[in-house]
C-alpha cells in the first residue's frame, strides 16, 4: 500500500512540475493606435498577419532593443504579455523568434502596461515586467 501511495504521490508531483514549466510566456509590443485599430472582436490582427502571416513575439530580455529601434517614433506604446500553452500549435519558433500565426485572442492577455520614456526620449520597460 505504501508503494502505491508513493507512486500517486510521485505522479502527481510529476504532473503538477509539468503543468508550471508546461506555458510559455512572451511579449508582445503595440502601439495604442494599432491595438484600438487592429482588434475586432476581441482578436487584434496586427497588419503583420496580412503581411508575413504572424504576430511577432519576443523573450523579455530583447523587448527594450526592439523598443527603442523599431518603435521609438510610436506616440504611446504597451507592453503585453500573453501565455500560451505548450501544445498551442500556432506558436512556432523559429530559432530564437516565437511567432503567433493567428490574431491575438485578447483574453490570453495576463498583464498590459504602458512603456514611458526616460530623460533621453528612449523607452524604459514598464515597471511590472522588471
């Protein structure tokens, strides 16, 4: 009986460390004219899906060189971070680039803050995501 016991025990434990490492967690940059624009339904549909088929996504260590490259001439700008299960297959990586191949969801939304600019007119990452 005690095995048993240790064997549920040691499946459970199992299970619930898959479950927390199991999401991915990334990051995605839009401008507050782009998300009110591009969102119908509560599916934002950057022009990026119409363009290359995806939403581009990042790690949160490369969010601020995208920030101040390709978004330093947005007049407001947010950070959304978005977790998305495992086995979702419209997630691909391709090497280090995660790519969404479908409009955002918005519920899949776990936190959005907005970017403010430091003394020098660069971004600064929001505080919640330091």
């Amino acid at each position: 009986m005690k095995f048993y016991l240790s064997l549920v025990l040691l499946i459970t434990s199992i299970s619930a460390a898959t479950a927390s490492i199991a999401d991915t967690t990334l990051y995605h940059i839009v401008s507050q004219k782009e998300l009110q624009t591009l969102t119908q339904d509560n599916i934002y549909s950057p022009l990026s899906i119409e363009l290359e088929g995806y939403i581009h996504f990042s790690k949160l260590e490369l969010i601020m060189s995208y920030a101040n490259d390709a978004y330093i001439d947005r007049e407001v700008l947010f950070l959304l971070e978005v977790t998305f299960d495992d086995d979702d297959e419209d997630l691909r990586w391709i090497g280090d680039n995660p790519d969404y191949y479908r409009g955002l969801d918005l519920t899949k939304v776990g936190r959005k803050a907005e970017f403010t600019r430091n003394q020098h007119g660069l971004w600064v990452l929001p505080k919640v995501f330091q």
